[in-house]
C-alpha cells in the first residue's frame, strides 16, 4: 500500500470498484507516537491521496477508519459525533486531520463515510495485546493480577471486533443517502466503562485474580464517553452482539487453552511498538518502516504501512 499511492496506474487498478474501505495505517497511540512526522505522512496524507485516487478512478463510496480517539481529552459527559474533537495523541491529530480532508472531497458522485471505532477487544486471528480489555485479561490469567498501569479513572467506549467488522457491512450496505459524508460512533452508549471498572470485571471473571496497580504512566489524560445512538438509529444493519464482559470470558477462554505467558503479550510478537522496534534491529526494516532492502521514495509522503 505505501507504494500504492505513487503508481502510474493506481487510478487504473481501481476503476470498477464499488466500495473502498481504508484501514491502512498505524493504528494506535504508542505507534503513533514513535515518529508523530510519520504518523501524519502514513495515516493522514496517504490516506488522503487514496481517496483523491479513488475518486478519479469514480469509486462511490469510500469508508475510512477513523477512530474516537479523536475525542482525546472531552470529560466525563457523553459526546456525539457533533460535539467538539480535542485529540491528544499523533494518533488522534492524523485521524482528524484525514476526516477533514476526505470530507472536502465528497460530491454527488463521490461519497465519504467515516467510522469512529470505540477501543476495540476479542479474540481475532491476529489478537492484540495493547488494548485496554485484552491486555488487563492477559495479565489476569497469566499472573493473577489485573495490572492496571494508571489510576484507572479514564472513561473508555469499548467495542468487539467483530462488532466493528459488522459496523463496514453495515455501512456499505446502507443506502446512500444514509451514509454519505456520515460520521458513526462505533460501538454502544452502554458500554462504556471507566478502566477500573473494566479491571473489576475482569477480577470477577478470572478465578483468584486481583486488582493491582503498577504506577507506569500516573494519570492518563485521554478521557472520552461516547454516546453512539447515532449508528444505532441510522445502520439498521449494525447490531452489536458483545459486551466486556462476555469479551473477557472469552478472552480467558482462548488464554487458557492457549496456556497464554508474561512473554507472549508482553514481548515483540503482539505488541505492535515492540514488534515495530525488534523488526528494525533485526535488519529486516528502516526507521521509516520500508522493508531495510528496498530503498524509501524521495517523497516522503509516501510512507504508508501497513498495521
């Protein structure tokens, strides 16, 4: 993809598609903020070109995956996906920044809708361990203890994968005039949670497991509740079947017949910063994340990874 942008014929390779949805990128805030220049030249201008490429190849719809992130830092109230954006990370900017422009594109044939994921959990083929429901669930099963590495005050929306892939169908399914320069809370009003309350569920579902606190970071001041009646009202495709709780069931389900380890989702293998830095010693890609035996493209705008 990071060479996608910059090919002659990328208009020509994608003529005759219906729907693009976009979710290239780096795609959390510890990546985010290795190289926050980077950041902005793979999520937010590369994004951009596609979409400008996908509406010269006359693609009609183009949903991006845009995060509540841009939230940031919005209090304790529930906020809509009109009230005011505040992001606090690199992460956050290059998503705003890339809703901004994409959305100056949109016309009648051309139409941009933008998903706003709540923080994602459960189990999924290539399973992360840097999210909050995920990673609190490992440390429980693996140690016993339910780490929490802040003073779990901040309010979170959480949402199951699976449950945000249901989100992208629906959206492409819906008619137009329902989605067209739409922005969807992804996820329910009702699930969301301050961490330490994530941290007493998973205490409640893994037997023998305690609260603890690590102290690695202090105060977290990324804090947003997010109302998400919208996407409720609007895609009547999108039911979401999940809440914590049952994530975390099963969560520990997987874990234990996994035999999940402290190494495992505490090393370069699920970590994404950590696998990102390992690759680089290794040789095996640059600082600017291109594979170390292809040279990088003088344009530096070019710099789009894949997550």
């Amino acid at each position: 993809m990071r060479d996608f942008v910059k090919q002659e014929d990328a208009v020509e390779q994608l003529t005759g598609f219906d729907a693009i949805i976009h979710l290239a990128g780096l795609s959390n805030d510890p990546l985010g903020d290795y190289q926050p220049g980077l950041t902005q030249e793979i999520n937010a201008a590369a994004s951009v070109d596609l979409a400008r490429l996908a509406k010269a190849a006359g693609v009609p719809r183009f949903v991006f995956a845009s995060s509540c992130s841009n939230y940031g830092a919005s209090g304790d109230g529930f906020v809509t996906e009109q009230g005011d954006l505040n992001p606090v990370t690199p992460y956050g900017v290059s998503k705003m920044e890339s809703e901004v422009a994409i959305s100056a594109l949109a016309d009648d044939a051309f139409s941009p809708t933008f998903l706003r994921a709540s923080t994602a959990f459960g189990v999924s083929p290539r399973l992360r361990f840097d999210l909050v429901v995920n990673n609190l669930t490992a440390w429980a099963c693996a140690t016993g203890d339910v780490r929490l590495k802040s003073d779990g005050k901040p309010w979170r929306p959480l949402v199951h994968v699976e449950d945000i892939a249901t989100a992208y169908i629906a959206t492409i399914e819906a008619p137009l005039q329902d989605v067209h320069l739409g922005i969807f809370n992804v996820g329910q009003t009702s699930e969301n949670y301050q961490i330490h309350e994530v941290a007493e569920i998973v205490r409640s579902v893994v037997t023998g497991s305690r609260i603890t606190f690590s102290n690695e970071i202090g105060a977290d001041i990324r804090n947003y509740r997010v109302d998400c009646n919208h996407i409720s009202r609007t895609l009547h495709g999108f039911k979401p079947q999940w809440t914590v709780r049952r994530g975390v069931e099963q969560l520990y389900e997987a874990f234990r017949a996994y035999g999940l380890t402290v190494e495992d989702f505490e090393g370069p293998r699920f970590k994404r910063i950590d696998h990102i830095r390992h690759r680089i010693e290794k040789g095996e890609i640059d600082e600017r994340l291109f594979p170390a035996t292809q040279p990088a493209p003088k344009d530096g705008r070019d710099a789009l990874a894949t997550a």
